[in-house]
C-alpha cells in the first residue's frame, strides 16, 4: 500500500506541473516532461506532438489557462517503469477574451526513460453526452 500511496503522490506531482507549466506557458517544463513524440488524444483529434512542437503551441497559445483543480484520481502501476493516472480536471480558461469552464477526463501514461518520468500519451475527453449529442 505504501508504495502505491508513494506512486500515487508522484503521478500527481507530475501531472500539477504539467499544468502549471501550461498555466506559466513555460515550454522547456512541459517539454521536459514530455516524451519525444507523445501521444495525444482530444476534441481535436488523435495524433503525435513532438516536444518543438509543443514548445510552439505553449508559446503561441491563443487562450490562457487561469486556474486548474484535478479530482477524482485513479492511479496504476503497469510495472516498475510505466504507470497510468487518470482524473476529472475542472479548467477555468480565457479563450478568445471570454471566460469559460471545462469539466473534461483526462488521463496520461508516464514512463521512466533514463530514471526520470516523461509523459507517452495524454488523452482529454470533454464532459458531455456520451452519444455526442449536445
């Protein structure tokens, strides 16, 4: 259990600078975290973002990020170097010179290159009608 609890926490960590560092635009965090492409899943689309090109999104960002809180996470250790945290993020953005709040599932696989954590995949499913429908 301590270990979990221990895993658990540093996933978490993790994921806050993540979104910190988007919150900050700081591009060389998020890269850093970054896996060298990684895998994303969206409103958008699928597709693979390589760490220059996640520096150019963070840095050209039309929208800001002004406040985040994740909730409800679920945490698993796939073994010793990969693991999945998964949680209900609550977004409060400026898109376009508007407020607006997401409620959206998120969830990311980290895998340890060289001992340090680095992000694989990240998926962000907003919160809706399942059947797309609103």
């Amino acid at each position: 259990m301590e270990q979990h609890a221990a895993l658990h926490q540093e996933l978490l960590a993790l994921e806050h600078r993540y979104w910190n560092a988007i919150k900050e635009k700081n591009a060389a965090v998020a890269a850093r975290l970054s896996d060298d492409p990684c895998i994303v899943v969206g409103a958008q689309g699928v597709g693979e973002l390589s760490r220059s090109a996640l520096s150019k999104m963070l840095n050209g960002a039309t929208y800001e990020l002004n406040e985040f809180s994740l909730e409800n996470v679920h945490v698993r250790s796939l073994n010793g170097d990969v693991a999945v945290i998964a949680y209900t993020v609550h977004e409060q953005l400026t898109v376009e010179g508007k407020n607006v709040e997401l409620k959206a599932f998120d969830s990311s696989v980290w895998m340890k290159r060289g001992g340090e954590w680095v992000c694989v995949a990240h998926t962000e499913s907003p919160a809706g009608d399942p059947f797309g429908r609103h």
